[in-house]
C-alpha cells in the first residue's frame, strides 16, 4: 500500500437534518481514516454536502427559502454533527462553492472537447426523489411510483445532453471483472455485473435550468441547462482535491491524492458510484478510484426509520445516546453490531447490552483489574517480568489472540471488516481476564515466594490491556487515551499502530493511575 490514503464520503443532501444512516457512513471513514493515520500513512479524508438538484429546490420552495439559505442553514447541522462524533475530516466541501462549480464546468468541457456528450432528447419518466430517470419497464413494475419513496413518478420530455455510458460498460465489466476489490462487498459486485449485463442507456446529464430556478451548475457549452446533480455531486471527489487533468491550477499537494483508495457509500447509491462515475473517469483518462464499498442500511427497533413511526434516529437522537453513553461508545456500537455491508437493526437495548457486556465487563473491567492490582502489589509501579514475551507458561494462550491482530488487522480494515476486527480485540480482552482468574494473582499476592511470579503475570495483562486499548484507538480515540493513561502510557505519536501492538513495550517502573472506571456499567430495566 502507498504511504497516501484518500477515503470519501458521500456528499450529503442539505434537503433535511442528518440522521444514523449519514453517521454510519462518516464514523466508519473516520475510523479508517484514523487507523491509515496511526499506521504512519499520509491521510486525506474528504465529506461534504450535495447542494444542487430539484430536490433541495422543493424542499427550499416548502419552507420559504432560496435554496441557498435552506443549504446554508442545514449544512451546520451536519458540521455540528461531524464535530459531535469526532470526524477528523480534512476537508469539507459543498457543492455551491466556486471551487466545486468553476472545476465541475472544466470537467464537462473536457467531455465536450472528447467528444463524449452529445445532445439529445429525453423523454420517460423521472423520480424526482431521487434525481433518476426510470425505464418504462421499471416505472410499471412499481405502479409508476419511486420504487424508493413511493412517490408518484414524473413525465418528462424535453432535450437534454447525454454522456456516451453506453460505449464505456465493455470496460468498465472487464475492469470489475478483473479487479476484485474495486466494488465490494463481493455480493454487491455480482449485482452491479448481472445488471450491467442486461445493458445501459447512454446517460442524461443536464436538466433545463429554468426548471431549477437557476439552482445548479450551469453547462458550460450550453447555459440552459445545468449539470445533472448525480454528475454534479460525483465530480466532488476530485474537484474538491483541484486536478491537473481538469485544467485547474492545483496547489501541488491534494491533487496527489488521487486516485481514492476508498469511496464508502450506502447500498442504495452503488450504482452511481459503480457505474456512473468510473466511466465518467475513463472518458476524461482519469485514473479510477480503488474500491467503491457499500454498506447496508439501519432499521429501527425493527422497523423502516420513520419520524412518524417516533423510531427516527435523528440528529438530536445521537446526540442523547452520545450523552449517556459517551461518543467513543456510539461510534463503537455501529460498527460492531452490525458487519459492515450487511443491514442492521438499531435497539436502545442492543446497545446498552453490547457496552455492559463488551465494554464495561471485557475491556473496561480488565483495565481496572489490572490497575488496581498494579496499585496494591506494586505501588503503581508496573512491575519486572521475568521476561518481556507471551513464550512463558503462564502467557502462552494470550500469544494467540496477539498475532491473529498483528497478522488480520491490516486486512480486516481494508475489507472494512469492522465487527470482526473489534471481535478480534475482545478475543484478546477476555483471554486476559481467563488468565487472571486462572492465576489467581490475588493469591500469589499473599505468598512472598511468589513475588517474581506475581510481577511476571501482572506485567503481562498491563500488556493485553495495552494491545488491546491500541486496536481500539481509530475507533474510540477519547476512551483508549483516558485508558492508556492509566496504564502510564501515552498513544501512538512516535510509533505506528503495528509497532504498538507487540508484546513487551511498557518499561516496568512505568507508573499507573489508578481512575474511574473507563466504562461505568448502566443499569438495565430487565
Ligand atoms: N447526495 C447523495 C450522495 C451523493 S455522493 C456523490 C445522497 N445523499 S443522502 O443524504 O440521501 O444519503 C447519503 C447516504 O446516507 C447514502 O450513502 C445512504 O445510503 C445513507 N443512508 C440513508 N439512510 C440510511 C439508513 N437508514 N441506513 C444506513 N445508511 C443510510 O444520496
């Protein structure tokens, strides 16, 4: 892997507040992104919002704002949000920036230049919900309803200009085909396959201006019509990086960036990501991203979100289980409960059961069993072991889980295998509680031959605890320094993550401090 990693987001509508479905996304690029930082790499990590489209237009007319005041009021809402959760996004961008419009209009001109637009005519029916036209046969199939929303499907007819998709699908199959981890999980490249088989029209990709009430990017060729919000919107993830290729003075640093090395994006919106905007690529000769990944969608206590349902997990709603339970512990529960890719249910109890029993009893217990006994034994200090290895016998099944998270972790995170890398540390974190109560350290304590015995196993889970706490950084940063704390250490500043977790690190006289439990259980009403 090069020493360069840039992850997206997707860029979010401004048409309403945020909800889990955006935090879901935006946690899980902030993990990776913070995991490619703790290994040395040199990350860029982009979000932003999608401003333009019919959408935002009706939503603003609904309120009885411009579309400009509805963005600007509702992109705070997702900054706030961002800043909530501790996204260390290093950029921002909105699609109503001159930055974004004046390289999004080059790009175009550069399609025009080779060729690959042409002016046409569209007619057919359009889900305005999502900014999509929909073949007659799929508009009859769902009633002439949006398969999405259900809303009544639109006629339109009127001229339009359209990227030559079409002539670019052979490509893009043999690229899919050939590269594996270019669209994950590996379900989801079947379905995009077996759909691309069946044939693609070329691509609308401007609406009559007037429609939008001057609300978009205009067509540099053609000032009538303004780019379609999906070209719009994709070109983000490099307009906001500045490009060589799209006749821009770039400031010599982001452009370097590309290509991404992941685009995470939701299940519903693959097909844009997967189809769209790699042949979008191969028509101007940019090199595409590495890998598209497409997580699955959240229900609510069993149930399709829904404000009237009153199981929406709204902004405000994060924000109260981020009081109760910290941050550190949301942003851990997303990605545990559910294996990224798949759907998953969200449950207040699910929650507070997975953070008494994995957070509090595993990790949280183990950290202050191993400080307290360092605190009574040794006066804090970590003591000598015998020796600085898992080899000894009393150590040897904690080898175990260490190398399977020196050996997988790099892999998992780069299939995005969140649950079962967090699984994987937990595996270690029970390991050393089953040592403890096998050794009985609070014995041996009474026994003074014992002392060089003592010293050896104590030293021993002040280590797993450490390991442990390190995996756990990208996802809980705040929690595993208040932890490591404890233990007298300090994070990762001077080595990388794969350093951090081998065996032997703590200098024994390294003094511990003895503190709060890092997660208090919480009472459940059984
Ligand atoms: N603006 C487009 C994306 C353009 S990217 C070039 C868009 N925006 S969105 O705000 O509607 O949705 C953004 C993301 O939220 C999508 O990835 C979508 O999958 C995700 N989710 C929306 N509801 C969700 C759940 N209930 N669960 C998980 N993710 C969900 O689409």
């Amino acid at each position: 892997m090069s020493d360069k990693f840039y992850i997206t987001t997707p860029i979010y509508y401004v048409n309403d507040a945020p909800h889990i479905g955006h935090a879901y996304t935006t946690i899980a690029a902030d993990v990776l992104a913070r995991y490619h930082r703790a290994e040395g790499r040199d990350v860029h990590f982009l979000t932003g919002t999608d401003e333009h489209g019919i959408k935002i237009v009706k939503a603003a007319a609904e309120k009885g704002v411009t579309p400009k005041e509805l963005a600007d009021e509702v992109v705070v809402h997702f900054q706030d949000l961002w800043v909530a959760l501790n996204i260390s996004n290093d950029d921002f961008i909105r699609t109503s920036q001159p930055r974004h419009e004046g390289r999004v209009q080059e790009l175009i001109r550069r399609l025009v230049e080779r060729d690959e637009i042409y002016l046409g005519k569209y007619e057919g029916w359009y889900d305005e919900g999502q900014e999509e036209f929909v073949t007659e046969f799929t508009a009859a199939e769902n009633d002439y309803k949006s398969a999405i929303d259900g809303k009544p499907l639109v006629r339109y007819s009127e001229p339009s200009w359209f990227f030559r998709l079409g002539k670019w699908v052979p490509k893009l199959i043999e690229h899919i085909e050939a590269d594996p981890a270019f669209v994950q999980p590996r379900s989801r490249r079947n379905e995009v396959l077996s759909k691309l088989r069946q044939g693609v029209e070329d691509l609308s990709i401007s609406r009559r201006s007037e429609k939008l009430g001057g609300w978009g990017i205009p067509m540099p060729n053609d000032p009538d019509h303004s780019v379609y919000v999906w070209v719009d919107a994709l070109s983000n993830y490099i307009t906001a990086l500045g490009m060589p290729e799209i006749g821009d003075e770039f400031n010599g640093k982001a452009e370097a960036y590309w290509p991404a090395d992941v685009h995470l994006i939701g299940k519903d919106i693959l097909w844009f990501h997967a189809v769209y905007w790699p042949c979008l690529l191969m028509a101007m000769d940019v090199p595409l991203p590495k890998t598209v990944f497409a997580h699955g969608w959240w229900t609510s206590e069993g149930k399709k979100m829904s404000k009237s349902l009153g199981n929406f997990i709204s902004c405000e709603a994060i924000s109260e289980l981020c009081e109760e339970y910290t941050r550190d512990a949301f942003r851990y529960f997303v990605l545990r409960e559910v294996p990224f890719g798949a759907d998953g249910d969200f449950s207040a109890e699910a929650f507070a059961r997975r953070y008494n029993t994995e957070l509090a009893n595993d990790a949280g217990n183990l950290l202050s069993r191993t400080v307290n006994m360092i605190g009574r034994y040794f006066d804090g200090d970590v003591p000598e072991p015998k020796q600085r290895t898992t080899e000894g016998v009393e150590a040897k099944f904690l080898a175990e889980p260490i190398r399977r998270l020196q050996e997988k972790s790099s892999e998992m995170m780069s299939r995005c295998r969140f649950s079962e890398y967090i699984g994987a540390v937990l595996e270690l974190a029970s390991a050393t509680n089953r040592y403890i109560d096998s050794t009985e350290p609070f014995k041996l304590a009474k026994d003074p031959s014992q002392r060089e015995r003592l010293g050896t196993i104590l030293y021993t889970c002040a280590e797993a605890v450490r390991i442990a706490l390190s995996y756990l950084e990208p996802f809980m940063p705040e929690k595993v320094a208040e932890g490591l704390a404890q233990l007298g250490v300090s994070g990762g500043e001077s080595r990388s993550l794969s350093e951090r977790g081998c065996f032997g690190l703590i200098e024994p006289g390294t003094k511990t401090v003895k503190s709060v439990p890092l997660f208090p259980r919480k009472l459940l009403n059984e």
